[in-house]
C-alpha cells in the first residue's frame, strides 16, 4: 500500500487587485490588466478542489420589496459620538454595517476606533480585536486617552476561527478588526496579507456581520502610492470606505468617505492629534488660510466646499521670469490640468504673457480639492503675482472659470456667502448668473428682514458683505484694475529699464498721489 505522504509545496503568482493567479511571473495581469500587481506566494497541492462558496452569502428566501419598503421603521443609527465620525457615517452605524478604516501607519486608525469605541460601548457591546499589538499594549492606549472600559473586551488574535468563537460567544454589537490584514484561517493557503487570506477572512466576517446585525469596522493598510493594500475586491464587500490621511504636515488628520451605501460621500471629517488622543475641529473655516499682510501679491481667498461644509482656501501663485527653454508649471492642492486650463484661458482672454515665465500654484495649509469654485480665486492668484499687485485682503473669489473666459456659477452660493460673511470678510466676487446685475455692488441682507427681489441672502450677520457680480475673467480684472495706477517704468542699474510683469502699458505713469510702498500696486479696496 502506498503512503501518502506531505503535501508538496510550489510557487505561484496571484495578482494583488483581482486575485488571479499564475504559475509563473507576470508584468501585466491578464485578467484585470494591473502592471507590477503579481506577488509570488507558497501554495501546497490540494488533494481534492475546495467546495467554492459566495463571499457574501447570506441569503433569503424571495420576498416582494413592498413587505420591505411599507411602513417598516428604518434602521435605527447609534451615533460615535464623535461629531466629525458621525458626519462622513451619515449620523451614526447602522446593524450590520461592516466599514473599512484605511490610513498610512502611525495616523491614529487605532486611536480613532479605540475612542469611537469607548463612546459606543454606552450602547452597544464591544469586541476589540487587536491582531498586531499585545493585549497590555492596547491597554496602555486606553489609559493615555481616559478611557475606562466599559462594555469593551479586548483580544488579542490573529486565528479568525479563534475570533468567530469569540465572537459566537460575546454576541457583541460592536467588532474592531485591527487589522484585517493580520488575520488568517488556517484553512485557507496563503500568508497573513495575502490577497486570498484577506479576501476570505473580510468575506466570512461580512457574513457574520450580515447574518447577526453586527456592525464590523475593519482597518486595513494602505501602500506607499496611498492605495488600499489587498484586493480592490475588498472595497466592493464593505458597506463603507473611508480613508485618514493627513493633510498638514501631520498636524491635521482628515478623513475622506469614497464609499457608503448608508450616508454621504462627498463630507470630510477633520480631526487633530493631541497628547490626549484625537479632538475634533469643530470650526474649520478658518484653518488652511495664512496671515498675510496687506499688500501681499499673488494671493487670493475663495470658499471651498467640503460636502456641506465651507472652508475658506487662500490661493497662493507665483510667476517668475524663466531661465529654461520650456517654462515650468507646477500646482499643489489643486488639480494640475485644471491649472494649465485656467492659464490657457488667461492668457487668451486676458492677454497675459506667460510664455516665458515659471507658474506655480498653491493652497495655502496642504488642502486639496477638485471644487471648481476655486477658479476665480486661483486667477486672480496668478494676475496678482505676474503684475506684482496685491488684492485687497476683504475679498474673496468666488466662481468657476471656463476656456470661454467667461465666469460659471457655483452651487451653495449662500452658505459660502455665510462663512466669508462670518470670518470678516467685506467683498465677494460672485458670477453674475448667481442672479445679480452685472457691475453693481449690493448689500448681503439678514435672512429675516424684508429685502427687495435681487439680494443674494445669507444668515448669521452676513449684514455688511458686498457681493459684485462678474461675467467674464476680463471683467473681474478689469473692474478690480479700474482706477489702478501701473508700475512707472524705472530705469535699473545696469542701464535697462525694469519692465512690469504681465501685460501692462508701459506708457502710463504711476499716480503720484497713490499711496503705498515704493514698488509696489495695490487694487483699490
């Protein structure tokens, strides 16, 4: 009789994004077309091929929508009580939730869910799992950031069988994964983080969450591009995606939403790292804009829209003369073929000479955004620094800029309208298609008093903000050059005279009487 022996090992190749597998190394995967994505890993000879299951297998007999959709109540939420948390959630968990938590190391994942634990243990029963620290470890976390316990029991496991018993012993309301890719069954090939064990083991906890009302947070890796690491299927099984990143040289964590079938997508919610865990920034308006004195060129304020949140953005530009052949373009915070569109579009309708000079353009604080209402602000940026004049330091810019030259409108124009209101602002340019005339300044009343049809309104003592309405590019610089004195042409040392920046007469003499530093040009206030 033959013995059988060990069963024998052999390399294979499986993808990192799809999970498809190769006997040998691949450049390209073929089945999802990821290049560099296929990571060799140990695999033993099945005897018999496994029994395939669904990774979302909790299933139902048929049932007619109109027995779901009738007068059953909705699923009741429990709220973090960390107000920033329950903004991207939506208002809180859901049963049977299972969120994916992502973020570099050392960003604060476990201290973010340690204290959203703690604040939920007031509700709901509370499993924290901890895969990669030692039970005394998360012990100590907890002391540092006052956290008593309550209903919270730790473990520390890697063995999902191990955490599922627990888990059917415990019946906890509330499960903390940290992280997925530490755990592995020993049923299934592969090394804890492998593209299979992560896949099974996120599958079989969505199950369990699915079929007990569970609510699941799961945190996982990033790589060093800032992509999830594991397979992309992973974000398809969780419910909620949301990534903690830090914005302003690690003084200031944000945490971004991409995916959430029970709440928005487009929030953010703003957290900062102190000695006492995680606080939450409340009043963020003001955060991402820098003291600057008055006569500053190449900066510009606008209102950017962070779901339903405005945050006051200052647009930084420099413009310098160039030294290389081809002149450099650069953006920081903002989409960088959107830049090199809005410098097409000046130097077309506004006839700025760019050819031969360095562009760089910058948010000010580390703040990134894809709101097109930025655009204004940003032009008005760069004309600033290329005719080395200062705006005035009580506007803002607010409107999207097209190829055509001309000035777009923008959504939640009155709560923008509110927060520049708020932070002290007196001006603010605004698209005239926001229902102004153009080329008229009017008042910003209170919501509650009587106003005649073609006010723009604002609340919360907006009284005071003066909205001028623009069409096109050429008439918001205009309009802010009007009356404005041009550089003198001087002549330099070396015996060649100093030009201006930008496309200004060189035949029009300063003002004499224009008050201000030797130098320099201010737009009238």
């Amino acid at each position: 009789m033959k013995k059988q022996g060990a069963p024998r090992l052999r390399a294979q190749y499986r993808c990192a994004q799809c999970g498809y597998a190769s006997p040998k190394p691949l450049g390209q995967c073929p089945e999802c077309s990821a290049w560099n994505s296929m990571e060799e890993e140990v695999v033993a000879d099945q005897a018999k091929t496994p029994v395939c299951r669904g990774l979302a297998d909790f299933s139902s007999a048929p049932t007619p929508l109109a027995d779901l959709a009738g007068d059953a109540p909705p699923a009741q939420r429990s709220a973090t009580g960390l107000g920033e948390f329950d903004r991207l959630l939506g208002g809180g968990v859901v049963p049977g939730q299972v969120v994916l938590l992502a973020g570099p190391p050392g960003i604060g994942k476990s201290t973010l869910m340690l204290q959203a634990a703690a604040r939920l243990s007031s509700k709901l029963s509370v499993l924290y799992v901890s895969g990669e620290e030692s039970l005394k470890q998360v012990g100590d976390r907890a002391r540092r950031l006052g956290i008593r316990g309550g209903s919270i029991v730790l473990l520390s496991e890697t063995d999902l069988s191990k955490i599922l018993a627990a888990m059917d012993d415990l019946k906890p309301g509330l499960v903390v994964m940290d992280s997925v890719q530490a755990v592995h069954h020993p049923d299934w090939p592969g090394t804890p983080g492998s593209v299979t064990q992560v896949r099974e083991c996120s599958a079989e906890l969505l199950r369990t969450a699915k079929g007990r009302d569970t609510v699941v947070f799961l945190l996982g890796h990033v790589t060093k591009e800032g992509a999830l690491a594991g397979p992309k299927l992973l974000e398809h099984l969780v419910d909620t995606v949301l990534y903690f990143d830090t914005e302003r040289h690690d003084l200031l964590r944000v945490l971004r939403a991409s995916k959430n079938r029970f709440g928005p997508t487009d929030e953010i919610g703003l957290f900062e790292m102190r000695a006492g865990g995680l606080s939450e920034v409340g009043d963020a308006a003001s955060l991402f804009l820098e003291e600057a004195g008055a006569g500053t060129a190449g900066r510009a304020v606008a209102v950017a829209m962070e779901g339903s949140r405005p945050i006051l953005a200052e647009a930084q530009a420099l413009v310098v003369t160039t030294h290389y052949p081809l002149p450099r373009r650069t953006a920081t915070g903002l989409e960088y073929n959107r830049v090199l569109m809005l410098l097409a579009a000046m130097e077309k309708h506004l006839r700025l000479r760019l050819e031969d000079k360095d562009v760089f353009v910058s948010l000010a604080g580390g703040l990134k955004t894809s709101d097109p209402a930025l655009d204004l602000a940003a032009c008005m940026a760069v004309l600033s620094s290329a005719r080395d004049a200062a705006l005035p330091n009580d506007t803002v810019f607010i409107g999207e800029a097209g190829l055509l030259g001309r000035v777009g409108r923008v959504p939640f124009l009155e709560g923008r309208l509110r927060e520049a209101a708020k932070a002290g602002f007196k001006r603010a340019v605004v698209p005239v298609s926001a229902g102004l005339p153009s080329g008229g300044a009017v008042e910003v009343g209170d919501r509650a008093s009587p106003a005649p049809s073609g006010k723009v309104w604002a609340t919360g003592g907006a009284a005071g903000l003066r909205v001028v309405p623009v069409k096109t590019l050429a008439e918001a610089a205009e309009m802010l050059r009007s009356g404005l004195p041009e550089r003198k042409v001087t002549e330099g040392i070396d015996g060649h005279k100093d030009a201006p920046d930008g496309n200004i007469d060189e035949n029009i003499e300063a003002n004499p009487t224009q008050k201000g530093e030797p130098g320099k040009r201010s737009f009238p206030g």
